[in-house]
C-alpha cells in the first residue's frame, strides 16, 4: 500500500529461488572456514544495510513522513508499511535519531563494527562524555556484556529526590489555589487547567489511569502517545460519570455531555451546565461526524424562538445492527490501524447525502479516523477487494498492502570484509565495576543526599577528595 512493487519487471530476480540454488548448490560445498568467513561477511553487511535504512528512517520521522498516510506515528506506519511489530519499530525510530545524534556510534554501526544489537543497548543510556567509551566497550565484548553494562548503569545512576516536606501554611495555599479553567483556542481545540492540591491530583491522575487505554500496542502494533491517552481516558471518565449520574440520579440528570444545534445554516455545541457558558461554533464537516454515530432529535421552533415541540429520539446505529458491525469488523476498518478501544460507527455515504443504515454502507473506525473521513476530507469506497480510502491529495490505499521484492546482492554491495563482522571479545571476564566508574567519572557527579532547596543538585567530582 502506497509502495513500489519490482515484480512489474519480467527480468525481476526472485530472490527465494536464488536463495534456494545457493543452499542446494555451492552452500554444501563450500569450506567451513570459508563459510564462516561468509557469516560474518554477511552480519556485517546487514548491519552497515540497517545503519543506512535507519538513517533513512530518521529523517523520514523528522519530515514527518508518516502523515501523509495519516498514520498515527512514525511507529504505526512501520508496522503498516514494514511489517515490524510494535516493540520492535519504537526501538528502531528510537536508535534511528540517537544515530543521528551520536556521530562515533554511527560510524562504528556504518563499518559494520557494532550490531544493532549493541547500539539499541548502548543508545539507552549514552551522552556525549560517555559515547566513546560505550563505543570500546561494545566493540570489546559480547550484546550480552553491553546489556549488562547498561542495565548496572540504569540502576546506579543517582535520582533527584525533591525536598522539605509540607507545612501547614502550605497545605493552605494549596487549598487555596484549586480551581479549574478553560481556554477555546484557535484550532478548534479546547484547553482544560486544574489545580488542586497534589494529594486530589493524584486521585484525579489515578482515576483517568483507569480510563486510559492501555500502554500495549493495539493489533496495529502501534500505541498512541501517554498524553493523548490520557487526555482520551479523561474524556472516557467524564462520560461514565454522566452514564453513571443518569442511573441514580433518574430522568432529570443530564443524558449527554454534548449538545449539538443545526439549522438556518448554524451547526453549535454546547455542554451541560454552566461549563460552557455559551454555544461554540462548529465545522459541517465536524457536524457530520457527530450525527454519523449519535442520537438526534427534531426541535421545532415557533417564530419568537420558543421550543413548541420535540420529535421522538432517532437511533442511528443502535442495538442489534450496532453489534452485528462490531461482530462484522471487530477493529477499525482503515489498513494498518486496527485499533479496537471506543470505535465508531461511519457511514460512507453520510444520511444528509442519501446515506441509509444498511450493513454495507456502514463500517467501524477508530476516533481518529473518523475525523480524517469527516473533517480530513478522506472518502471510504467499496471495491470488490475491499473497502479502499481515497485521500484528498488524490492518492488511494487500497485494502491490502503491495509487497517490494528485495535481494541479497543489495546487502552484499556494502562490500563488508569477515572481520568487520566479527565480536572482539577475547574471552576476558567483564569487570562491571570498572565499567561503571569510567561510566560515572565521564559525567558530573551528583551526590543524592545533598542538594539545595530548589532540588538542583551541586556537587561535581571535583568536589570530593581523592582517595
């Protein structure tokens, strides 16, 4: 999807069927100290291969090249495009921009000197006064020694702790100074402030926690950025708050956090209460989607503006035909995403269009592609193969992704000798301690007992006696 394919070619090499007259072939033949030169030639051109594929990644995430496919991050477009699962791609852009940042790092993987495995370890905790020192370490030993050189590093590392513990004048000002606000910004956005004392933040923080959607990559593989979650999981607890109020508190109660208006060329939202003190204009594109999946109600109006009557409320997807879209679909339908958490019902031919709710003109999305189909101006078009997504740039995703053809001459053209591929250890026993002080001594020391009242600590090395 969205990628060249080498197979349109009739000269197009096959690579599985080289591979196999290689393997049937020369492979038996061959010498085992010239196969094992062979191996080690090979790791080392795959990894000045992935050095050069993972600079590429690097700056097709600072191009932000992922969005043009309205993927939800770099990482969601790997696991669409790439087909890496979703640990492995948040590892790969990770290592992907430290390479950009650490010039003696690059290089060594570029020689094929340092696996991938080294620097993904080595990127966890390197600076710039540590990263030539990483670098021999790496080079000196095993993945394994590194691992654990790094996993020591991570726990000795000194935190910074913060300071004098509450008195009550505090307590007071913190009491004082709750409140909540809220700001309509410019982007059709709006911006919510709390304050409240740090014991009533943390219930609140614990609270969206539970609504929040877990941090474990969905079936796509991707995982939505923690300040987005939460953000969704506040939104989440607020409607349970009202589902749960209208239980208990009966007929009465507000049913709905959003109220939306149209007509006579006006679409406006409100909220419940005094939250919102006043109507806010929306898009058509944002009413659409709102009706897409809602409750509506008809309003009649006389000529003074007094309500005169209400039409009996009209279920747009509900009960039985909403299960049997979710039964159908089960995961948002756009390629790649597949995300399960609060889906919503989409009609590609919208009821203001002629829509109706019949089962193939309905279809399940996640929020975020939902808006792209309304207010992103995407188009979802049944073809026989699927349901494919016409974009606005007049590009196409169709239901299933083209596979590219690669070859094994590409990775061999980076001309690698054995010996870059091969480990330097020598068989010596990892000194982890002395690993850890050239770590440490690299970088400013900071004593966790001592600080000063605003939690920034002071202290160097130079500040310590020599022993």
């Amino acid at each position: 999807m969205g990628t060249a394919s080498h197979a349109d070619s009739a000269s197009a090499i096959n690579p599985v069927s080289t591979l196999s007259s290689v393997a049937a072939g020369s492979l038996a033949d061959m010498p085992l100290e010239r196969l094992e030169a062979e191996l080690c030639r090979g790791a080392a051109n795959l990894t000045a291969g992935e050095h050069g594929w993972l600079l590429q990644l690097a700056e097709f995430e600072r191009r932000r090249g992922w969005e043009v496919w309205g993927c939800h991050s770099c990482v969601h477009w790997l696991v669409w495009q790439v087909g890496l699962d979703g640990r492995t791609a948040r590892e790969k852009v990770r290592v992907a921009k430290a390479l950009v940042q650490f010039p003696l790092v690059s290089a060594a993987m570029a020689c094929g000197h340092l696996s991938y495995s080294k620097v993904r370890a080595i990127t966890r905790v390197v600076v710039a006064e540590t990263e030539q020192g990483l670098v021999d370490m790496a080079l000196a030993g095993t993945t394994n020694h590194v691992e654990r050189i790094v996993a020591a590093y991570r726990r000795a590392a000194p935190g910074e702790d913060g300071g004098e513990g509450d008195d009550d004048e505090r307590d007071r000002r913190a009491w004082a100074a709750r409140g909540l606000t809220h700001r309509l910004n410019d982007n059709a956005t709006m911006t919510i402030t709390l304050t409240v004392p740090v014991e009533a933040g943390v219930s609140v923080l614990s609270a969206v926690e539970v609504f929040a959607a877990p941090a474990v990559a969905d079936i796509d593989g991707c995982i939505v950025a923690r300040h987005a979650r939460l953000a969704d999981g506040m939104v989440a607890m607020a409607e349970a708050a009202v589902a749960a109020g209208d239980e208990v508190l009966g007929s009465a109660a507000p049913r709905f956090l959003v109220h939306m208006h149209e007509g006579d060329g006006v679409r406006e939202v409100e909220g419940v209460g005094d939250a919102v003190d006043a109507p806010v204009a929306v898009s058509a594109a944002t009413a659409e989607r709102l009706c897409c999946d809602a409750y509506g109600e008809h309003v009649v109006h006389d000529a003074d503006g007094e309500v005169v009557a209400v039409s009996q409320r009209a279920s747009v997807v509900r009960g039985r035909l909403r299960r049997l879209i979710q039964a159908r679909d089960r995961i948002c339908r756009v390629p790649g995403c597949g995300r399960r958490g609060r889906a919503e019902i989409h009609h590609m031919v919208h009821r203001g269009r002629g829509g109706t709710n019949q089962v193939d003109n309905l279809m399940l999305t996640c929020r975020y592609h939902h808006h792209l189909l309304h207010e992103g101006g995407w188009t979802a078009v049944h073809t026989g193969d699927g349901i494919e997504f016409h974009l606005p740039d007049a590009r196409v995703i169709p239901p299933t992704a083209r596979p590219v053809d690669g070859h094994p001459d590409d990775v061999a053209a980076h001309g690698r000798s054995p010996d870059d591929g091969r480990c330097r250890w020598i068989g010596d026993r990892l000194d982890l301690d002395m690993a850890l002080t050239y770590l440490f001594a690299a970088q400013p020391w900071v004593d966790p007992w001592r600080h000063t009242a605003s939690g920034q600590f002071q202290r160097t090395l130079g500040d310590y006696p020599t022993w």
